[in-house]
C-alpha cells in the first residue's frame, strides 16, 4: 500500500516522472479535481543555509521539557 501512495503522490507531484502510469495515475488525479496545477520550478535551498537552519533549530527549549513543565 505504501508503495502505491508514493507513486501516487510521486506523480502528482514530481513532473519528471513522465511514464506511462505515471501519466495516468496524474490524469485521473485531474479529473477527480485532486491535482494541483504545477508552478514555476523551484531550486533546492543551499546546503550551507540548510545546515545553518539545522543548527538553529536544534537550540533552546526541547519540546518535551515544555509539555513536561506544563504538566508539574
């Protein structure tokens, strides 16, 4: 099952992936409404940017020891 959801969301969302189940999984996803008219290509972030994002998020206050201080 898992297999086909990420078909599924692969073609609906991934145009490079232009095979022949692909193109049909995308066209019924079209005529169900389901399917998202496709954007501009985006390009992926700089890795530096996203280790320095990474860092960033990984200080301060875990979430568990906010739940856990609201729970004392």
């Amino acid at each position: 099952m898992n297999e086909y959801v990420v078909a599924v969301l692969g073609a609906a969302t991934d145009p490079d992936l232009a095979g022949d189940d692909a193109e049909r999984i995308r066209e019924r996803l079209a005529r169900a409404g389901l399917l998202a008219p496709t954007g501009p290509a985006r390009r992926r972030p700089d890795p530096d940017d996203v280790a320095a994002a990474r860092a960033a998020a990984g200080r301060g206050t875990s979430l568990s020891d906010i739940v856990a201080s609201d729970r004392a």
